[in-house]
C-alpha cells in the first residue's frame, strides 16, 4: 500500500497517478485567486479566535504565516505545485510548511467548497469595481467626443441605407445611453456578488460555533448567504456578469463595426490614428482597422463563455460538483478581454478624427429630406398619408430624371401640389431637418446640448 502524500489521502489506499493529477488540477488558472484566498482565510483564522475554536496566538501565527505566503508569491519565490491541484491546497501546504502542524487549524469549519466561492466572489467584486470605472471612462470619452463634434451632420441608417440627417453627436451619445445600460446591469450583479458565503461548510453549514456576521464585517460583505446549499453550488453571479458582458460586448461590437465602415474609403468619414492599424505584408498601400475589428471578433469569445458556463451549470446536481471549477478560464477571460477592450475603445474615441466635409456631403443626397416634404405638406393641411402618396409620386419623378428633390424648380413641385412654395427650398437641407427634430429624443441641437449638461461635459 502507498501512503498517499494528499492534503485529503487519509482514506486513500492508492496515489492518484500523474495524468488525473495533471487532468484534475486548477492551479495554473486559480492562482490568479492567490490575494483573495488569503484575505478570506485571514479573515476565518481571526473569526476562529474571536470564537475560541482557536487560540489568538494560533490565529496569530496563521496570520503571519499566510501574509509570508503573499510576500512569496509576489516576488515569485513560491513553489507552486500540481499536485496540490488548486490554490486553497497550495497555500494551505505551504502554511503548514512554514508554521508547523498549527497550519492545520485553518481549514477548521471550512471546507474548499465554501472557500472557492468566496475567492470567486471577492475577486469578481473587485474586478467589477474596475470595470465600472473603465465603462465609466469610455462614456465620458464618447460624450466628449459628442461635444467636440457637436453640430456635425451626418447621415442616419435604417437597413444601412441612408434614410435621415442626424448629427453626429448625437449618433454618438447612442452608444452613451447603450453604455449607461450596461453600467447599471453591471453594477446590479455588483449587488448580488457581495454576498458572503463563507461559512456553508461543504454544503450543510458547520457544527462550530463561527460568527459569521464578524468575517462579513472584516471582508465588507453587506449580506451574507442564508442558504449553505444554494452558497457553495451557486455561480449565477459569474453567469450574470458573462451575461452583462456579451451585452456590452454587442454594443461595443456595434460601434467597432461602424467605426470599420466609416474608416473605409466608400465612407470616410473618420481616419483612425496610424497606431490603431496595420498595413498589409503584401499591398503596400493598406493601412487596416485591426483594433476595431478585433473588439467586434472579441465578442465571440465572451459570448462563447457565456454558452460555456450555461452549459456547465445545466441540469448539475446541487450542491458542489467539480464541474463549478470550470467556471474560471470563462470568467478570468471574460474580464481581461471585457477590461482590455473597454480600454482600447476609449483611446480611440479619443483619437479618431471625424471628417465633416464628407458626412456633410453624404448627408445631402439619398431623397433623405423625402419624409420632411411631407411634413412640410402636413403643415399645409394634407393628412400624413396622402403627403406621403404624393412625395413618393415626386421621387418616383426624381428618379426617372436623375435629379434631387431639392433640384426641382418651384413650377415643377407646384405639378406635384400649388400648395408648395418658395420656402420649401430652406425647410428641406439638412440643417434644418435636424433643427426640426425637437421632440423628446430627437436629435436637434438643441436636444443634444440639453443632454450633454445631463451628463456634465
Ligand atoms: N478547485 C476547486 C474549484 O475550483 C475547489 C473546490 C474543490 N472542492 C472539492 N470538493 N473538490 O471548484
């Protein structure tokens, strides 16, 4: 029989061999979790004393043993091991290394189960504090770059054909709004990440008397979890947060394909900075919009996250099984590509030059003041929809002779409708469609300024 090196080999007769070893262990991911594993078991170690389960003084030499353990790993001086699978074991072996035997108290009323979930918890926690900063950062920007661009017009889309001017400003304070959407759902999976669930035990709760209020206090947990069950089998607050991910990423997908659009010599209606591109190994003339369009690419990965927890997390068995330890290359991932992005984004925002000349002169053509000439009738008493009739009758005549509706001579409109006049001419440019655009939500300059002091730029 070999005895068995394992923290938990007490009832095994056989070693586990290197491949399950290899297959099984987390370490190389869950390392990442090193900081928070100790502020927790910190946090329990002192909690132990205060309940007498342990001495202050045994407290006291955890404590110190494991804040030795922190000044290793930063200085890259700990011997990380496999066989150790995951980082709860690692450090929980290297305690008892440094320490003595009196490291093995730590793991009292504890188990992997509930510690893991708190790690998640309190490292998700943190991240999620500098997401929302950095989306903070990013609205800023596109609400800066709205008033440096203010009353630039531009034409808007519906099916990416031309349909009415709008200004860019407001086209940009669009993403704004998607932004603020995300911030609240990301700050919504704030509030139910800080949760502790410390204390659980394996699934059944714990037979000591621990004070589980005291390690919320120390850990700054507003709540705490009231079912052990449901605490160690639960990762909806990663699914949550991959959800709110693969939205954001939609929106910033969105605005990366437009920003390749736009680049494009069809368009050009904004240069993106050198540093943004590359060119190409074999067209010399080639300058490529590579960072917008890894952002839109990188939406795959988080959404392809997302499916990959759902499906993890489906038809599990409660409580804690080893497949929640999947759960962290989709979340560690997630937040550095979420983190990464949101960066690069807002450095080109910053950076992008917009070319008014070119949105302006594309905002001219495309019967894009058609809707306006109805208006414009519907204000001489027509109703909407024979206004419309007769405007569709006017560019139908357009086309036929390959001219704008603005081109017509005042006898040609007067065909169409005596009721059109010499005005007509100054209602349908582009300027004053959009001046006209008053209502709630629309996007006259008068709106956008409005909305700009909303959002203190
Ligand atoms: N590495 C494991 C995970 O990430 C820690 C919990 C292990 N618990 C267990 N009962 N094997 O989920």
């Amino acid at each position: 029989m070999v005895k068995s090196k394992k923290l938990w080999g007490g009832r095994f007769a056989g070693r586990t061999v290197g491949s399950v070893e290899t297959f099984t262990a987390s370490i190389d991911v869950d390392s990442r979790l090193y900081r928070h594993d100790i502020e927790g078991s910190i946090a329990h170690a002192r909690m132990l004393a205060r309940r007498r389960i342990i001495s202050s003084r045994e407290a006291q030499k955890i404590v110190r043993g494991l804040r030795a353990i922190q000044r290793e790993i930063e200085r890259g001086k700990f011997p990380f091991s496999p066989a150790d699978e995951d980082i709860h074991m690692n450090i929980e072996r290297r305690l008892t290394q440094k320490i003595g035997a009196v490291g093995g108290k730590l793991h009292t009323a504890r188990s992997r189960n509930d510690q893991v979930a708190l790690d998640m918890r309190l490292y998700l926690r943190e991240e999620l504090k500098r997401i929302l900063a950095t989306l903070e950062g990013l609205r800023r920007e596109l609400a800066r770059g709205a008033k440096r661009y203010l009353d630039v017009i531009m034409p808007g889309y519906t099916h990416l054909q031309k349909a009415q001017p709008v200004l860019f400003s407001h086209h940009l304070l669009a993403y704004v709004d998607m932004l603020d959407r995300d911030r609240e759902r990301m700050s919504g999976c704030l509030e139910r990440v800080n949760v502790l669930p410390l204390g659980s035990g394996a699934l059944a709760g714990t037979t000591f008397p621990i004070d589980r209020a005291y390690v919320a206090r120390l850990l700054d947990f507003p709540r705490i979890s009231k079912n052990s069950i449901d605490a160690v089998s639960d990762r909806d607050f990663v699914l949550e947060f991959l959800s709110a991910s693969s939205i954001l990423f939609v929106h910033l997908s969105r605005f990366a394909e437009e920003m390749i659009l736009w680049s494009s010599e069809e368009f050009s209606f904004i240069e993106l900075p050198d540093r943004f591109c590359t060119g190409s190994s074999m067209m010399p003339q080639k300058k490529n919009p590579d960072v917008p369009e890894l952002i839109r690419a990188k939406s795959g990965r988080v959404f392809g996250h997302l499916q990959a927890l759902l499906t993890v997390m489906k038809g599990l068995p409660l409580a804690y099984n080893r497949d929640l330890q999947e759960d962290k290359v989709p979340l560690f991932d997630t937040v550095d590509t979420v983190k990464a992005s949101l960066g690069m984004m807002r450095e080109m925002v910053e950076q992008i030059k917009v070319r008014k000349d070119r949105m302006l002169a594309a905002a001219q053509g495309g019967f894009m003041n058609a809707t306006d000439l109805a208006d414009y009738l519907v204000g001489r008493g027509l109703s909407f929809r024979s206004a419309h009739a007769l405007v569709g009758r006017v560019v139908r005549f357009c086309l036929d002779h390959h001219r704008m509706i603005e081109e017509l001579s005042l006898n040609e409109l007067k065909r169409f409708s005596p009721k059109i006049d010499k005005d007509v001419y100054a209602y349908l440019t582009a300027e004053a469609m959009v001046r006209r655009r008053r209502a709630v939500g629309g996007t006259a300059l008068a709106n956008v300024r409005r909305r700009l002091k909303e959002l203190r730029v």
